[in-house]
C-alpha cells in the first residue's frame, strides 16, 4: 500500500493511512518544511568564515548549501536549530540566535 504525500496533513480517513515502515516517496523531504519548530536558529556571519566548509557534513538536515565550493545561507526551511554546526566552526562563523 502506498499514500500519496499530497495527502499527508490532510483529515483523511483511516484507509488513506500509510502501513507502518513504508516510505510513502523518494525525496519527500524537501517537501516538507521541518524547520517551521524550531526555537533557535544559526546566524551565518560571513565576514567570520573562512570557507573551510567543516560545517557542512555535520548538519543532520544538510541546511547548508554549497555553490562553487562557498557554503551559502541556511535552509531556515529545514533546519531544526540543533547547534551542531556551531561547535565544528573553529572560527566562530556561526552562532545561534532565538526565533522570534
């Protein structure tokens, strides 16, 4: 059985309901913005970073985007404000703020 991801959030009936330990998709996870909880957030200060890129590969929910190998801003869509990046920055390029 398979559910159709548009249909998750919706008040649906228990027929629509996924068994357990199915994946209802491949790469539903840009779909759905998990970071909308969070109560602390990574403030990026650029003049700080010296593009070492350790904070990539820590970020559980890969928040930190690459281009032409300079990290970019936070995907503030994703990202659960766990702080991991914080501690693997050696220059203090990152810090965590409170959501308002």
């Amino acid at each position: 059985m398979r559910t159709d991801i548009r249909n998750l959030g919706v008040k649906a009936g228990w027929k629509a309901l996924t068994e357990g330990m199915i994946i209802a998709g491949a790469g539903t996870s840009r779909e759905f913005n998990t970071g909308e909880w969070s109560t602390d957030k990574p403030v990026f200060l650029e003049e700080k970073c010296k593009q070492c890129l350790l904070c990539v590969p820590v970020c559980p929910d890969s928040c930190i985007p690459v281009v032409d190998y300079k990290r970019g801003a936070f995907d503030y869509g994703h990202c659960k404000g766990c702080g991991i990046c914080v501690k693997s920055c050696p220059f203090g390029a990152i810090t965590m703020e409170g959501v308002e």
